[in-house]
C-alpha cells in the first residue's frame, strides 16, 4: 500500500524540521512548505491525501488560505489545522472551510497519528456540527472534572482547606449529570432536585470551612472548564445552539450557587 502523501505547512523551522521526520516514520510521506505562496505553488504541483497546516503562517490566520487552495485544487485531500488553541472566531472560520479537524500545539504525537489516519480512511468527511453541547459535555464528563479539580488545587486559596480528592470532587459528577439534563430538556426554570442538591452543597462546604467567596470560585472555575472545553469541540459542535446553550449553562449555574450560598448563610435549622 503506498503511503499517504502529506503537505505539511509551518513557518518555524524547529516544527518543519521535527514533526515531519516523525511523522514520516509513522508511515507518512511528508512534503513540507514554509509559507502560504509556496505551499500553494506545490499543491499545483504535486497531489496530497493530506494537508495539515499551521494555523498562523506568518500572518494570524492564513492556514486558512491554503486550505481553500487545497480545497479547490484537490477536494479530496484532507485538511487539517494546527494551532495553539482554537478561539470562537478561527473555529467558525474551520467550520465555514469545511477543515475536517483541529490539532492543538504541542502536538501529543500518538493522538496527531491516530488522528490523521482515522480520518483518512473515512470515505468522505465527517460533517461538521452534529453534536448538542449537552452530549459532548456527557461524553468528556471525566475529563471535566479532572480539570477542574486541577484548577482547584493549583489555587492557593483553596489549599488551605487540606481535603482528598473525594470531599473536594463530591457534589460535582451530580451537578454536572443536572446540567447535561436540563441543557437537554431546554429548562432554564426553577428545577426542585436542582435546589435541593445545591443547598446540601452550600450546607457541606460550610461545615467544611470554606468561605462563600470560595464557592463562588469554585462555580466560576467550573463555569470555565465547561466553556473552554465545548470550545475545543466546536468543530463537533451545532454551532447555533452553541451560544444559547453558553448562556443556559451560565443561568443554571448562576442559579444552583445562589441557592448554595443561601444555604451557606442559613442551614436549616438555624435561625437567620
């Protein structure tokens, strides 16, 4: 079987010298090219199964440029698109050029591979945008909560409250099975199962130590990681209901931590 024919295109010469050597000895056969005007001038040239191309090639932005070249000369190719993280605007930008993936710096060498390969063996590209931010927030819900439990410990703040993994992540596998529910059922309204284990939080976080201003960060970072993780996945993503959806998880979050911290001040029982 001959192997796959790739246009590799980056302006650093550091990456242009290593990750085609790699990639080459994954079964690749690399072509490289240092910016847009001469990688158009080899995609005239030479056929490619594979493009995968800085996003920034000398100015912010102009992967893009070459994708569209690889596109209308060689619609068959495979396009895909290297960058240090993809912003809202370059990941509608991917969607519009119908790019068939992102692929963040550094490269993590193994998923960049299986990546490439993957997609090459499928006989058409997978159409963009079919996934409800509620699905891909079910399917990454380990990873979710892995990092947002590192952002927790690396906050000082947090550190002074010694707590195991387990006390620290409790309340949050069920708060996150609520939010997948609700963005499911379209709810923003008040939500009792909602409520109610939103003040066993506040209720527990207190007996714990913490502060209110320290639920209210653990709500923001958690907020955080949410939104930057449906942003890596914009690409898998129904781009209309991204927004909406960003504004609903915002509400109900918003929502659950005034009733944590309402509980917080006033645990049952106790008189205001």
């Amino acid at each position: 079987m001959d192997k796959p024919k790739l246009l590799f295109v980056d302006d650093e010469d550091s990456i242009r010298i290593t990750l085609p050597a790699i990639l080459t000895q994954e079964g690749f056969d690399v072509t490289t090219a240092a910016t847009v005007a001469e990688a158009i001038s080899i995609i005239n040239r030479q056929s490619f199964d594979i493009l995968l191309s800085d996003l920034n090639i000398g100015e912010p932005g102009d992967g893009f440029t070459v994708v569209s070249a690889m596109r209308r000369i060689q619609p068959k190719a495979r396009t895909f698109i290297l960058t240090g993280y993809p912003d809202f605007s370059s990941a509608l930008e991917a969607i519009r050029r119908q790019v068939d993936d992102y692929l963040t710096k550094p490269a993590d060498i193994p998923t960049l591979v299986r990546t490439l390969k993957s997609k090459l063996q499928r006989e058409a590209p997978q159409a963009p945008g079919l996934k409800k931010s509620a699905v891909v927030l079910s399917e990454n819900e380990g990873e979710i909560i892995d990092l947002w439990y590192r952002e927790v410990q690396s906050d000082p703040e947090f550190q002074e409250i010694p707590m195991s993994r387990k006390e620290r992540i409790d309340h949050l596998p069920g708060l996150l099975k609520d939010l997948v529910r609700r963005l499911e059922k379209g709810d923003t309204g008040a939500d009792p199962a909602s409520a109610r284990s939103a003040s066993i939080h506040g209720r527990k976080r207190r007996e714990q130590g913490y502060s209110a201003t320290q639920i209210v960060q653990e709500s923001r970072l958690f907020y955080r990681v949410i939104a930057n993780r449906l942003q890596q996945n914009l690409l898998d993503l129904d781009i209309s209901t991204v927004i909406p959806d960003l504004i609903r998880i915002s509400e109900v979050l918003n929502e659950m931590l005034q009733e944590s911290i309402r509980e917080f001040h006033h645990p049952e029982g106790v008189a205001a």
